[in-house]
C-alpha cells in the first residue's frame, strides 16, 4: 500500500540518486554540451576514478571520496593531454566531429581493457564507515551511502557553478562555449580555453568515480551502463547549463524512484525516457537551454 | 673466373662433398644387379622414414576445443575462474599423454557476457580454427545465442552453465554443468522455498523481485509457479532494469507490502546493492534472499562480510561434511593455488568445479566412444552416469542435470572481512536439499542481522 511516508522517502531517494547523477554528467556538459567534444568515453574515465579509489582504500585503508578530490589533479592532467591529442588529429586539423567521436569510442575501449588486465573481471567495492548506517528523522530513511556522494556532488557542481560565473577562467570558458569564432578575433587563445575546459571535464570523472564505487560494485566495463543516461540528462539539462545539468539530474532521479514505488522498477527506464521525451517536445532546447 | 666457371661452383657447393659431381660413385660405372638392390633399399628405408615422420606428425596433430567465454563484462568474473579450471584439466590430460592419444589445445574468445557477438565466434570457430569440439560459455544469454549455431552444425555442446536453454529446442546433443535441473526454472527457485516452508508458523506471503534479463526472468517465472505451489500469496512482484542504481525505493516498496518472505534474482552488482539496501532500511522480514548471483564470489563475499548474515542464497558448493566429493578438495587446493596468479576468483566455489566437471564428462565420453564423432559422444553421456570433482553426475532428456542439487545456503556468523573464514565449515550452512543439509534455517532475517 503506497502511504505518504513512501512517497516521502521515494522523493528524498530520488534527489539522492539526483545529485549523483548531476556528478557523473557534469563532465558531459563541459565536453559536449560548452566544448562540443562528444566525449563518449567519460563514463569509463568515471570507472577509473573508482578504481583509483578502489586501490588506494584496498592499501591504505583512504577513504574513497578523498582519494579522488586527491587525484583529480591528475586526471585534469590526462584531460588536457587527451584535448592536445584530439585538437592535432580532429579539431585542428578540420576533421568532423564525427571521427571525433570514433576517437573517444576507441578510447573507451583502450581504457577499459586497460583496467581489465591491471584489476581483472572482478567486481570492486569498497569499506567505509558510511557504508551500512543509516540516519533517519521524520520518517525519512538516509542511507549515508546515498547521503555522502550527494554531499560532495552538490559541493563539486556549485564550485563549478561559481567557478564559471564568477571568475575570468570560467567565464572565458562560458564565452568559447556561446561563440568561439567571436573570442578568437579578440585575440583569445581558444584552444587553451577549450584544453583547461577539458581537463576539468575528466578532472570531475576523478571525482564521480569515488561516488559511483561508494554507491554500487564497480567492474572495468560498468561505464557502458552510463552512457545513454549522462547524455540523457546533459540534453533535458540544456547543453551546457550547470543548473540545467543538476534540474535534470533530480528530475530523472526522481522520476525513477517514484516510478519504482507507484508502479514499479521494471517502468523506471520508460518512465524517465518518456519525461525527457515530453520536457523537449514542449522545450527543444533544455531545461535551461538557450 | 669465367660466368660458366661461377656456375660450377656453386654446383659444387651446394651438393654434399660425398655427392659432388667430381666424387659421383656411380659415375663411368655400369648399373648393376648389387647397385639397383642398394639403391632400392636406400630408396625404400627413405620411404619409410618420410611415412613414419607423417604418421608422428598426425599423432601430434592437437584436439581443437573451442569456446566463447565471458572474459570481461558483466560475467567475466565467473568465466574467468570457469577458464582457469578447464585449462587446468587441459594441462592435467596433456601431462597423461592426451585425448585419445593427442594432445588438447583451447581456442576461446572472450565473449564479453555480451550474446551479440556470439554468432561470430562460433562461425569463426567451426569455419576458420576448425575446431573438433565446441564449449559453451558462462551465461543463459550467450548459450541461447550459442546453441541454435551448434545445433545447425550438428555438433555436441557442453554449456558451462545456463537455465533452461534447451527447453525449447530438446536438442539431443546439449548438455549443461549447472546442477539445476531439467526443470531448471523451477528448481532453481524450489529450495528456497521449501527452506521458507519449514518456519513456524508457515508464511502465508511472499514478494519476488528480480532483474529484467534472461536468466532473472526465468526464475521469477519459477518463482511465482513455486509460490502458487506452496500456497504463498504474491504480494509485491516486480523486475528491475539491468542498469539500477539505487535499491533503496525498492525494499522500502517491498516492506511496506509486508512479506514474510523475500525472494530476489539478482545479478551480481545488483545483489549488493540490495542486500545493502536491505541492511539499511533494517528490512523485517522473516526469510530473505534467493537467487543472488554474485554472492558466490570471493570478491563479494569479503566486501559484503557481516551484511550477508542470514541471507539465504543458492551456491554449487560450500565447505561442509555432506559435500566431501572425491576429488574436490585437491581440485580446490590446486585451483585456489593457480588463482593468485591468474587474477580469478580466489575461493573457486562457484563455477570452477563445474566447468572441470564438465571436461572430465567430455574425456570420459570422447575416450569410451574411442573419437569425436558427436552423435556417438552425445549417446554416451545420455546414458552414463559419471563421477566427477562434484559427485554424481547424469542428465536429463533436455541437457539438464537428470537431479537438480542447488545448494541453499544460509550465511552465519560472518565477521569482519576476513576471505578465510569462508572456507570454514559452519558459516555458510546448506539447508535445502534435506539430503546435503548441514543444519537448519535461522530465522527471522531481521533479528540477527542488525
């Protein structure tokens, strides 16, 4: 029997699972929705931010979270190396987007058979003290396994929120996404906007990787289970709009969670398609789109 | 030196000294009846060098196995511990001299638990590598996938494991390791339920829940018959998409239909993300599990460690005094051994013993039946019983193990995240089937668990 609690706790697990999923689709809006970079690979670099975690909390005990704000740095590195490659091969020289996006398949690919062989087929977890207790209040269940990847991600969105609006970087970013050609003639260096760009694009997979492997098991292929989803969420988001990104992300979440209460698991899926579907019938370009 | 000069000389060099031009023994001689009988006899023994040298090279001419199994994907945990195990029977029979006297080589291609690519590699295993005889891998999709090229090639097929593949074609040549049963899709949920029946008083209501693929759609169909056959009301019954990420919403809907019973077909992430769930909304129930894949996994087992107590879920084998098969501790000792390196499960309870099962029926049959000839190997296996690392084993008329034997077993007392204590006797009981039970069912689910 559906009571108010449930619907309560449905809704509350649904923005949980929200602002998970505006953490693994951040990236997708910087690369595809500010640079136009179809990054299809990002949800197998998300994979590898959960295998960093993974083996620094396997040696040392780290927490998983902090492994990865640790090693973000890092991944923004192999973002800006990734960006130089791709600009030489395809931007730069004139090639479409299209053997852009047989680029990144193929490093999707790359990557993940590089994890298999150096972690195998197994599924990974990992041990945290927020793994297993729950708080509750009001009726309301918090699982602090939910609670603890929403926390960091709605502190990683809104820093890249300020970050964009408010500094010379960030705005410099936004402009190369609204007109690139414009900026250029003022003697701007697009490509390093676009490659920094880039790199907080993988940086923020560094630190969705240590969400996803604190909410469920983690295997080298676990990556492909995304794609559909942080492009879904990117589009109904608005292409580009960090709160459009984050709107979205709670929609779906929601969507899925009340589905899977009122009418069950099995129309989750058709249920958030159907909403994304109805959201650009009415709106084409987004929630937040221009 | 002249061009003609040149030429002489490497005449010369390239012909034995005994042979050379200058030293031709035969050379001004006339052919005699001694000389013709020489070389007849040099001729000959050159002959039978060249016949012998060809018979050696055919007895050396390998037994070609193929095989598509899961080496990444979702499966690729349990195909990667199933390969291990058959290459370790292929290094046991090439150390004794080999199948029917040649020796055994492997071609598998890594499936990637992904049924699409499966058309491919068994074409390319028949038509190009030209195999002798044909594995199936790890996984109902990719046999179901598998089975309809074999079939048309006439060819024998040893599954690793499946669930009710065969049922709708009966095709005589197919057999499968999984000890499910011929009616593996109610069997593969029976013991569960005859474990709930055995509480006092007996539940009256049961949920079923499971993932919406392949294998988890045929035990929930088994599910409901077992239900129905037990008298137990359904009372919340529903899939979930392959892709879930949060389980939460679904034991919250499940506790507020207040089951006695809880019965889940899960694949491996999912099955921890609701027994997560499951401890973090303190699910009240009084029985909870079933068929979890996943929990049969070394990896699993050590990071779920104390969240598995009193779950109940179904195993091929677990340590205890009523599964002490010939052969199955020293095929354990030696897989646990090999595993370290090979990156593969490190207990080897799941799948490992079954896929070397299956290679042990295959030699028996492929030597009894002195060939490869399938109809022959089919007929066989039909009518023998085998002894294997796991027991008797025979079949059914559709592939199927003739007895299903799924193991259900209940968690208990595990602490911390120790791997080791997994391979004591006593905390993983067997209580369902009666004849291999290694205690009873501990109930309630909630009272011990948190």
């Amino acid at each position: 029997m559906v009571t108010f609690n449930l619907l309560l706790n449905a809704v509350v697990s649904g923005i949980l699972l929200g602002g998970f999923y505006a953490a693994v689709t951040i990236g997708i809006t910087i690369a595809f929705g500010m640079l136009d970079i179809v990054n299809i690979a990002h949800p197998v670099f998300i994979v590898m931010g959960s295998f960093i975690a993974y083996l620094v909390n396997r040696m040392f005990g780290v927490d998983p979270i902090v492994t990865v704000i640790v090693a973000s740095p890092l991944f923004f590195l192999l973002g800006v190396a990734i960006f130089r490659f791709y600009h030489a091969a395809f931007e730069g020289s004139g090639r479409g987007s299209l053997r852009g996006l047989a680029f990144f398949f193929g490093m999707l690919f790359v990557i993940e058979v590089t994890l298999l062989l150096a972690f195998g087929v197994d599924y990974r977890l990992v041990r945290t003290t927020y793994i297993g207790p729950n708080v509750g209040f009001a009726h309301i269940d918090l699982p602090l396994r939910m609670v603890m990847p929403f926390v960091g991600s709605i502190a990683l969105v809104s820093g890249l929120h300020i970050f964009f609006g408010h500094t010379f970087v960030g705005r410099a970013i936004m402009a190369v996404a609204q007109d690139e050609f414009a900026l250029s003639l003022m003697a701007v260096d697009t490509v390093a906007i676009r490659q920094l760009a880039f790199g907080i694009a993988i940086a923020t997979a560094a630190i969705a990787g240590g969400f996803l492997i604190v909410i469920q098991p983690v295997e080298p292929s676990l990556g492909r289970e995304y794609i559909g989803r942080v492009f879904a969420i990117c589009v109904l988001g608005g292409m580009g709009s960090i709160p459009g990104t984050v709107i979205a992300a709670f929609i779906l979440g929601v969507v899925e969670t009340m589905t899977s209460t009122l009418w069950g698991p099995s129309w989750a899926p058709a249920v958030s398609f159907a909403a994304l579907l109805l959201t650009l019938a009415v709106r084409p370009s987004g929630i937040m789109g221009r | 030196m002249s061009k003609h000069g040149i030429r002489q000389n490497h005449g010369k060099r390239a012909l034995s000294p005994e042979l050379s031009f200058d030293d031709n023994p035969i050379k001004g001689t006339r052919l005699t009846r001694r000389l013709f009988g020489r070389g007849f006899m040099t001729i000959s023994a050159l002959a039978a060098c060249r016949a012998l040298r060809a018979s050696s090279a055919l007895a050396a001419e390998p037994i070609k196995i193929g095989f598509g199994m899961a080496q990444s994907g979702p499966l690729g945990g349990n195909g990667k511990a199933a390969l291990l195990a058959i290459e370790m029977w292929r290094d046991n029979i090439n150390a004794r001299g080999g199948l029917l006297g040649r020796p055994v080589q492997l071609i598998y291609y890594d499936d990637q638990t992904n049924p699409a690519l499966i058309p491919g590699i068994y074409s390319k295993l028949f038509d190009i590598d030209k195999v002798d005889l044909v594995l199936g891998g790890y996984g109902t999709a990719v046999q179901a996938a598998a089975l309809p090229i074999v079939m048309q090639r006439k060819q024998l097929l040893i599954g690793t494991g499946a669930v009710a593949v065969n049922d709708r074609y009966n095709y005589d040549k197919y057999f499968q390791m999984l000890p499910n049963g011929s009616t593996a899709r109610t069997s593969t949920s029976e013991g569960f339920f005859q474990a709930a029946m055995t509480m006092e008083p007996k539940p009256k209501t049961v949920a079923i829940v499971g993932a919406l693929t392949e294998f988890s759609h045929n035990v929930i169909l088994g599910a409901r018959e077992n239900a129905e056959k037990f008298g137990l009301k359904i009372v919340y019954d529903s899939g979930y998409p392959p892709n879930q990420v949060e389980f939460g919403s679904i034991i919250r809907s499940i506790q507020a239909a207040d089951p006695e019973v809880v019965f889940v077909a899960s694949y491996p992430p999912d099955s921890a993300g609701v027994i997560r769930a499951a401890y973090e909304q303190k699910l009240q129930t009084r029985m909870f599990g079933g068929a979890m894949i996943g929990l049969q996994y070394a990896e699993l087992k050590q990071q779920l460690g104390p969240m598995m107590n009193d779950v109940l879920s179904y195993e091929f084998y677990v340590p205890a005094p009523t599964t002490n098969f010939p052969g199955i501790k020293e095929f354990l000792a030696a897989y646990q051994e090999r595993a370290k390196t090979a990156g593969a499960d490190l207990l080897g309870f799941y799948l490992p013993p079954y896929a070397y099962a299956g290679m042990e029926i295959l030699e028996k049959a492929v030597t009894a039946t002195k060939g490869l000839e399938a109809d022959a190997i089919g007929r066989y296996i039909h009518e023998t019983t085998f002894d294997t690392v796991v027991g008797k084993v025979s079949f059914a008329a559709n592939g199927d193990w003739a007895k299903p034997r799924l193991l259900y077993v209940q968690y208990r007392g595990i602490v911390g995240n120790d791997l080791d204590q997994f391979k004591e006797v006593g905390k993983q009981v067997i209580v369902e089937p009666q004849e291999f039970a290694s205690g009873t069912l501990h109930y309630p689910f909630a009272a011990s668990s948190h």
